[in-house]
C-alpha cells in the first residue's frame, strides 16, 4: 500500500495571508492617520503626538465605518434583495418582486427583472387557463357522445339517423378543436409551414365575397367591398390568408344584425416594409372596452356563458398567428352599438 502524505495544514496556509494582509491595514491606517494628524496639525497649530496616536484613528475610523454603512445602503441591501426574490422565483414563487425603491443604481435592473418575472406569471397563469379551457372544450362534446351511445346500448335511445348524425357532429366538433389546437401551436413556435405563391388581391377578395354572399343575403346584411388598386400584388400563403379573412368575415355576420353592413377595403400604404393594408369593417353590436385587448387570445368568446358551441374560439388566436407567420400585423378598433374594424398590414414581398 502507499503511504499517504498528510495533509498539509491549513493555519500554516493561512498565516502568510493574515501576515500579509494586517501589515497592508497598518500601513493603510497608519498612512491615513499621519496624513489626518499632519492636516490637522497644519491648520490648527497643535502639534500633539499622542493625537496622533488616539485622537486620528478614531476619526479614521468612524469615517471608515459611515462609508461602509453607507456603501451597504446603496449596494449591499438592493443585491440581497434582488438574490432573496431569486431565490423565490426558482422556488416557483412567480409572485415575488424586488422592491423599487432602494437604489437608485440597480433601478433600470430592477424593472427589467420585475418585468421578466411578471411575464413569467402571466405566460404561466395563460397556460394554466388553456389547460382549463380544454378541458371544459373537450367535456362538453364527450359528454354528448358518451350519452348517446350509452343510450343506443341500453335501448332508450334506438340507433336512428338523426341520433347517429347527432354524436357524428360531435366528434367532428372534437376533430376541428384538435385540428385547430395543432394549427395554433405551430403557427405559434414558428413550425408552421406556408408556402407563398404571388396573386393579385383582388382575386382574393372576389373569392371570398363569392364565399360570403348567399350567407350574408340570407341574413341580411350588406357585403361590400373597396378595392383601390386592382393591379396590387400579394407574396403569401393564399389558402392561409384565405382563412384569416373568412374567419374574420363569419366572425362579422354573426355579430352583425339584419340591416346590417358589411365592407371588406383595402389600400396601400406609403410605408416601406408594409405595403398592404386590409380591413373588415362592420356594424355589429361591438366589442366591450375591457374583452377588446383579450379577443386574440385562446378560447375567448363574446358569449360568456359558451352556450355557442358551432366554434372552436381558437378563430381569432389563430388569425393573429397566421399573420405574424407572414411577419405582418392585425389590430382590432372597436365601439359598442356601433361595430368593429380588424385592419390587416402585410409586408411588401
């Protein structure tokens, strides 16, 4: 066996550092001393050892003491509370915040972290709401089939057409929440793919009128369109597109009552990185103030109470996604009783 050298010891380690490190405090406080005693002594005419002995450390001393306490005011206490609320977020703790006003340094950093967080908190509790909301989407339709097969089995129901179209409805309600939750998560991690093709715009619009027309004779309403440039070219997905303003559209003669309009524009804009701009007007009955700015977010519904069930509420989450994917915008305004306008802005190329 080998023989293992014992370890050497720490205190001998340690000795040169200490030796080291009390000289330099002499020195520094000798130095700082002398220079007080002879400022002193220079001014006042006093020329005392012994206050070079008592009287100039104490002074050193407490002057050293107000800067260090004073360095921990600004410094020290702001970064022991800024590890404390880190320590809390990796413990889970979403709601923890560095307080504001300790430091004027550390301020800009401290927003900056406070905001981090509070964006954490909110793409967590958004997540949780998906969950939830899935969940109820996913009960209602299960719920529909589960009983009428239980009920065709036991014979209070017989296996008629109308009861078979019934639970066929519903999982093709279930199929287009699936295709629509697929749809979203890949438009939204960027994974979904487009495949652009270049066509005028007005073709578009011509196509969708067609679409809409009959729909919108039989309700009611007035479709109209106003297109200022025939000739304006698009580079995009037209079948996507094509998705994004037929949502819009249905979503606009649902909400819109008989007597109504609706008018689909578009224009060009002067603007370099976005040349075209569409927007779906319409005089419906409005969007409140407070649901205006959550209306692209998943499952939200006008319809509170979600008896609507013929939509997924994935339409408008998904038409935001569509068009970020074709890096471009949307933007609703809307008015009580008055209507909505979705505008549209879509790069040049």
């Amino acid at each position: 066996m080998f023989n293992t050298p014992p370890p050497k010891n720490r205190t001998n380690r340690f000795v040169p550092f200490a030796i080291f490190f009390l000289i330099t405090a002499c020195i520094f406080v000798g130095g700082g001393t002398a220079i007080l005693y002879l400022i002193f002594s220079e001014y006042s005419g006093v020329k005392n050892i012994w206050l070079l002995v008592c009287g100039a450390p104490v002074v050193f001393f407490v002057g050293a003491i107000f800067i260090l306490f004073n360095l921990y005011i600004r410094l020290g206490r702001p970064l022991e509370q800024f590890f404390k609320t880190i320590n809390a977020v990796e413990e889970g703790n979403l709601s923890a915040r560095v307080p504001e006003n300790n430091s004027d340094m550390y301020s800009d950093l401290i927003k900056r972290f406070n905001k981090m967080v509070a964006e954490l908190e909110r793409a967590e509790q958004q997540r949780r709401n998906l969950t939830a909301d899935i969940a109820h989407e996913l009960r209602t339709p299960l719920h529909i089939i589960q009983g009428n097969l239980e009920g065709i089995i036991d014979g209070v129901y017989k296996p008629t057409t109308e009861h078979i179209n019934n639970t066929l409805d519903e999982t093709n309600l279930l199929a287009r929440l699936v295709n629509d939750l697929q749809t979203l998560s890949l438009a939204e991690t960027g994974q979904l793919p487009l495949h652009p093709t270049r066509f005028l715009l007005a073709d578009l619009i011509h196509d969708l009128t067609s679409s809409f027309s009959s729909q919108a004779a039989s309700l009611g309403v007035d479709l109209q369109t106003n297109i200022t440039d025939r000739n304006q070219h698009l580079n995009a997905d037209y079948d996507r597109l094509n998705q994004v303003l037929s949502n819009l559209i249905a979503n606009a003669l649902r909400h819109t009552p008989k007597g109504g309009k609706i008018s689909i524009e578009t224009e060009s804009t002067s603007s370099v990185e976005r040349s075209v701009r569409i927007k779906i007007k319409d005089t419906g009955a409005g969007i409140a103030p407070e649901d205006l700015p959550f209306i692209f977010d998943r499952f939200w519904r006008a319809d509170k109470s979600r008896s609507e069930r013929t939509h997924s509420g994935l339409g408008l989450a998904i038409s935001k996604q569509l068009i970020h994917a074709h890096h471009g915008t949307i933007e609703a305004q809307s008015e009580l009783s008055k209507g909505t306008t979705f505008i549209i802005e879509l790069p040049r190329g």
